[in-house]
C-alpha cells in the first residue's frame, strides 16, 4: 500500500530527533557524524532517521570523497506549509472574535464600574 507523499512527509516530522536534524540542516551540509554529536544514540541509529528523512524527500546524501554530506530538500515542507495555510483563516477568524468577546467583556466592566461610581454618589 502507498501512502501519500504529505502523510509520509507528517510520519517523517513526528520524531523529535528528525526535526531536530533539519533544523541543523537549515543552517548547511552535514555528515552523520556531525548530525549524530548532540544526540546520545548510535551512528546506526542516527542512519535510521536519515533514511526516513530521506524516504519522505527531506533530505538527501551526496557523496565528496569519503564523506556523504547530508542536505535539507525543503520541497515536501513546502507541501506542509500549504496545507496549514488552508487553516490560517480559521486560525484568524477565531482571533478575531476572541478579541471581540474580551473589548465586550471590557466594557460590561467599564459600564459596571460607572454604575458603582454612580449609586456611590
């Protein structure tokens, strides 16, 4: 069965220790030596994500003489990015009459407060 390229993409973003390898790859090339240090697991362990990173298009490995640079492909993101959008204005709209339900609640006091002030006098 074949899943579809935005689904293997989420699978492949759910692991903390996947996120935190692009976000190293945002900032250039790596080797799976150098995207292994700050994490207290195997070289083979470490290759396991790389190869789920690379399933899902995220990433791939290059070859310079001995070493296989790991780069960020940012294209299945682009993918992600877009389906989130469709929410935005949902996201927006709930804001929106958030921040009209607290100017409400703003001025019931506002008006309960000059209601006090008056009886007072």
């Amino acid at each position: 069965m074949q899943t579809d390229p935005l689904s293997t993409t989420f699978a492949a973003l759910a692991d903390p220790t996947r996120r935190a390898i692009l976000a190293r790859l945002a900032d250039g090339e790596a080797t799976v030596t150098e995207l292994a240090a700050p994490f207290s697991m195997s070289l083979p362990g470490v290759s396991k994500h790389i190869k789920v990173l690379q399933r899902a298009g995220l990433i791939e490995q290059g070859r310079e003489a001995q070493w296989r640079p790991c780069r960020l492909e940012a294209e299945p993101l682009k993918d992600v990015a877009a389906w989130a959008e469709q929410f935005r204005r949902n996201w927006e709209e709930s804001f929106a009459r958030l921040d009209e339900y607290l100017v409400h609640l703003q001025s019931k006091e506002r008006n309960r407060g000059r209601s006090r002030t008056e009886r007072d006098r």
